[in-house]
C-alpha cells in the first residue's frame, strides 16, 4: 500500500514512542518525559513539526522537520533540518526512510528553502540522497592539568534557570561570527539547564555574559570504578580572557578527575595543551601517537542549485571575472535529473549562452554542496578525483573562489 506523510495532530503517542525506542535503543527518555516532549512540538507548531507516515491507518514511521535561520558567510540564510527519523521494526527496507527525505526536501523546497541539514545515521545512504559531509569533529580525552592555569578572577559564576534568556542571546551573538551556525531557541538551553545532572557556570563582566561551559560528571565504567572524567557539553566565549578562565577552571579540577574529554570544531585544539594524547594506543605508525577520535557532524544539501544562488547576497562571494557552467548528479533522486546551470561571479547572473563560458565543472550534488559548505577545498576534490574541471589553469581560482574563512560549525541538537 502507498505510504501516506502528514503532520501528526493526533499523535498517537504510545505508538510514535515505541516507533522511535525500537529505532534508537539506547535512547534514554522515559515515556513521561517524551510524551511531555510530544506535547510541546504539537501544541507550538512554528519552528518544529511532527509528521508521520501511514500506510493506511497503521502509523509506521515518524520524524520531526525543524525551521533554522544560518549564518552562512556572514549573512542570514534559512535552512531546513530533519531529526528523530525512524521506521516501525515491521517495515524496515521497504524504502519508507527514502520516502520521508524526498518528502521532506519536497517541503522545503515548496516554501523556498534550498539548503537542508541534517544528523546522518547512515551517512553513505544520505550521500547517495545528494547530502554532503559537514566539517568534522575532534573528541578529546586530556588530563586536566594539561589545560593551562592563569590568575583567577571572580567572573565566573554558576548559572541556572533563571540566565535562561541571557545565554541564549549570547549564543545568537556569537552565531554572527560562526560560519555554518544557526540561531536557537531557548527550549534548546532550557533542557541543560534543567537537568540536575549538567552543571553551567558563565563568564560575567559589565552585567554581560561572555562565555559559557556546560559540564557534567560521568563515572568511568567499568575499567575505572570511583573515578570521573569531567565531560564538557559545550563552550563558546568571546575573548581569550574568557577562555583562559575556563581553561583555569578546568585545571583545578584535577584533584577530582581523571580526564576531561572535549569535543570540537576546532581542529587546532590540541595545540592549546601541553599534552594532547588520550589513553587510546592506537600504534598503526611506531612514532605517532592518538590524539583525538574525529566524528562526523552534520551533512548539508543545497537541494536546488539555482534557487540558492538566487537567495545568495550579492556579496557572498569575492569578485572573480569568470563563468562557470555546473553539471551536478543528483543520484537517488526520483527523477535522477542533473542540474545544469551557468553563473557569472562577476555579474552575479545566470547566463543562458555557453558561447561565454569560461570552464565547465562536473560533479555530483553531495560535493558540490560539501564545497559550497567550505567544509571540501575545490583544489582537494580535484586532487582526489571527486570533481572534473574542463580547464585546470582555473583550479587555483575556483578554489580561491568558494573556500570559507572557516569550516561550517553546527551545534543545535535535532
């Protein structure tokens, strides 16, 4: 039978809670809580909706769509995100996750958002879908003296409840400067915050906040019974005075645990540390040693081409005087189209002539968005055979052209 999508009013909840506790076991939300958690997606349609799919009147999947507003080269695009996808057991491999993607990018792109994110769990079935890996990220599990110490201050100050507006205006703040980054609600703190096991504490100056740290306490089963690494959630600050007050924090706590295990965009982390390797001995070289596990973040997909240039600033990109006609496979779309279209950076139009072309460049919709993204260089795609250039002489200049200041970073949790 055809599966029907539709956003779910009537949600059945013990149907949709055991639809997603079989899809991800190790989910730790209690049924109270996610019927509660139900409740405010369905009564605050806006931001996040609820659908499910149906084949007739069994409800056999569920996923929830999310409205994002992204800093994408310094100015503010929106973005469409997908979470919570999952399959009844019953029905798994009869295509219906490929069904909820199609209708999903169908959505947006019916209400004129091109550019989708998402959270992949099985990142080579979304790449076939045209999405393209994100910027990476680097967990680390250091000691706590390996951060360094520097005179305190009394800046630092626990949060609660209560800061719950001012943090998360903090963070929209620094999403200004945040290439990749999308803005956030507060019931995206609010959970944190409330949670009696996370701890925050916030840089205060001036009656302003300039940095946070989210922490908590885990012990370390089973190799390690009575002992606990301190595990930072997140941490965004404005200067390296904030940061060298949290890194002091960080320190002094080394009496209490074992390790502190952090996980970041910033791939140049382990400079910061006298002494970066984790306890994992990973030897697949005699002389080189583990630093850090890297992990994949979100996946992008610039679903149509010419629609997102269209929405494009006119500054986004750097002048450069050249034409370039794309050709871009799009695999597992229904209709398996390519999409052609000629753009001049200069002018910042669309050409319909291919008599002015300067170059054509040939690849499939993951890339293209991976590099549009400035997660993929241009000039480590053609090294790598991911992308044909008719004229290699433009290779520096095509790479000049869509590289980022820095890598996209994504932290709202979906």
């Amino acid at each position: 039978m055809k599966l029907e999508i539709r956003k779910i009013h009537d949600v059945d909840y013990e149907k949709t809670y055991k639809i997603l506790s079989n899809s991800y076991p190790d989910m730790s939300l209690p049924k109270d809580k996610a019927f509660a958690w139900f409740d405010k997606i369905r009564n605050n349609f806006g931001s996040r909706e609820f659908w499910g799919g149906f084949i007739g009147t069994q409800q056999v999947s569920v996923f929830v769509t999310n409205n994002f507003t992204m800093n994408y080269r310094g100015k503010f695009i929106s973005a469409g995100g997908i979470g919570m996808v999952a399959v009844d057991l019953l029905h798994k491999k009869e295509k219906i996750c490929k069904e909820m993607i199609e209708f999903y990018e169908d959505y947006y792109l019916e209400r004129g958002t091109s550019l989708l994110v998402l959270y992949p769990f099985r990142p080579d079935f979304y790449h076939k879908m045209g999405f393209g890996f994100g910027s990476t990220l680097h967990s680390y599990s250091i000691e706590a003296q390996q951060f360094s110490r520097f005179p305190k201050t009394d800046k630092l100050e626990y949060a609660n409840e209560a800061n719950l507006s001012e943090i998360t205006n903090f963070y929209n703040q620094q999403v200004m400067s945040l290439h990749g980054a999308m803005l956030r609600e507060e019931r995206e703190f609010e959970g944190w915050l409330s949670n009696p096991k996370m701890r925050c504490l916030i840089h205060r100056e001036n009656n302003d906040i300039s940095g946070y740290l989210f922490f908590y306490f885990s012990e370390r089963l089973p190799h390690d019974k009575g002992s606990f690494d301190l595990i930072i959630k997140e941490m965004q600050f404005k200067r390296v005075d904030v940061w060298r007050q949290l890194s002091t924090f960080l320190n002094t706590q080394s009496d209490q645990v074992k390790r502190i295990q952090y996980t970041t965009y910033d791939q140049d982390f382990y400079h910061y540390v006298g002494n970066p390797t984790n306890e994992t001995k990973l030897y697949h070289h005699p002389i080189h040693q583990n630093i850090s596990v890297e992990k994949t973040g979100l996946m992008y997909k610039i679903a149509e081409p010419k629609m997102f240039f269209e929405q494009l600033a006119s500054d986004t990109f750097s002048k450069a005087e050249i034409i370039i006609r794309f050709e871009l496979e799009n695999e597992l779309s229904p209709k398996n189209e390519k999409f052609i279209l000629t753009y001049d950076f200069h002018n910042k139009i669309f050409v319909t002539s291919e008599l002015k072309t300067d170059l054509t460049i040939k690849m499939n919709l993951a890339r293209f968005s991976s590099i549009m993204r400035g997660a993929l260089s241009f000039k480590t795609a053609v090294r790598h055979g991911l992308v044909e250039i008719s004229k290699e002489k433009y290779i520096d200049c095509v790479d000049n052209l869509f590289r980022t200041m820095n890598k996209p970073e994504g932290y709202n949790e979906f």
